[in-house]
C-alpha cells in the first residue's frame, strides 16, 4: 500500500524527498531504461522542481498566418486540470511558452510546463514562480509560426514516449517521465534507495571504502 494518501501528497512527497538521479537509477532497475528527456531540457531557474502529471500537447510548424491562429492552444491550455504538467513537442520556429500561458496554466491549477523547445518572457515567467522546463529562451512569437494540432495524445520527446497521465518529475539534473502504470512501485522504491545513499555517503564519510559501501550497501 502506498505510503501517500493521494497525489498532492506525492507530488509533495516527490519533490521534498527524491531527485532525478535516484528516480532514474530506479527505472532502470525496472527496464524502463530512456526515461529521461534530452539534456537540452532544463529548467529557467536551478531551483526549479517538478512533479505532476503529464497534459500532453502536440504542435506543429506553419509558415503564414493561419485561419485560426495558433491552432487549438487556448482549448488545450482552458482544460489544463490541478497537478498537471504542460508538456510540448513538435514546433521548433518560435517559442511555445510565455507570460500569459503561465498564468493561465498557474490558474487553472497546472503545477509546471515543460517544452521541447523555446520559453520567452522569461522575467515575467520567473515572477510567477512557476516551473518551466524549455531547450533554451526565444522571443519569436508563435501566431504565424506554430499550431498546435492536438492534446491528450501520445508524444515521443528525444527517445521518450509520453502518454498522457504519465508523471513528470524535473529538477537541475533533468526531466524523467514515469510510466503511470509503474508510478506507485517506482516512488516507494526511489525513497527506500534514497534514503539508503544517505546511509552510505554517512559510511563513507565515516572512513568506509566506496569498494565495502557498495559491498555492504549495494548502492553507489
């Protein structure tokens, strides 16, 4: 049985206890071996952490104005639930998040945005404290440029294939996608191996080898 009694209480559980190294260590462990997005992903401030569930969100270059301008974006951001993370791929010709899709996105209750791709209005993004994930900073605008084409649909970010529901876990060392089917098993097993490599590093302080830490703990 879960040690958490619902998902606030995880997503606080996550982001107080674990960090990606030790999240990803336990994935593999489970086969899930390309969970975490590509390096180029990272977060506008260090401090920034993150744990929700993923609202995925498909875009699309275009290249003239559009009938509609930016596609189905304010319907995807409008049904944007508590505890969800914003999370886009697919245009790559301006950026995909700023100023006002946060405090949208903030309203609505969404905890986080993470882009495969470009994030501007960046001081106005940070006065939110709102955590986003982007490839790097870029004011070009998105009316003429980006659609997006869908939402609640499966993605693939670098080697990573997202479903919606699937939880988002990010901190300074990177963005992790946890399948939802194997979430509860992979964050009770993420704080038992947490919590054990502070056992180790007070060994290894007290004079203990790396060779008889990892003999005795298992865990490097």
């Amino acid at each position: 049985m879960a040690i958490w009694k619902d998902e606030e209480e995880l997503f606080a559980l996550m982001k107080e206890k674990l960090y990606t190294p030790v999240v990803g260590d336990i994935l593999d462990m489970m086969g899930y071996s390309h969970q975490f997005l590509p390096p180029s992903i990272h977060p506008l401030r260090d401090d920034m952490r993150l744990a929700g569930k993923a609202c995925t969100v498909l875009e699309c270059d275009v290249f003239e104005p559009q009938k509609k301008p930016f596609g189905l974006l304010t319907e995807a951001l409008d049904q944007l639930q508590r505890n969800e993370v914003y999370v886009a791929t697919g245009a790559h010709n301006s950026a995909l998040w700023g100023e006002l899709l946060t405090a949208t996105a903030k309203t609505r209750g969404a905890v986080g945005a993470v882009l495969d791709g470009y994030t501007r209005d960046t001081p106005q993004v940070l006065a939110q404290n709102f955590p986003v994930f982007a490839a790097d900073r870029w004011a070009q605008d998105s009316s003429i440029r980006t659609n997006v084409i869908d939402f609640r649909c499966t993605v693939e970010i670098g080697k990573v294939v997202i479903h919606d529901g699937d939880l988002v876990f990010g901190d300074m060392d990177g963005v992790l996608i946890i399948p939802k089917e194997a979430a509860e098993e992979c964050i009770e097993r993420s704080l038992e191996k947490a919590a054990g490599e502070k056992k180790v590093r007070k060994a290894i302080e007290g004079g203990m080898s790396a060779t008889e830490a990892f003999r005795v703990f298992g865990i490097l």
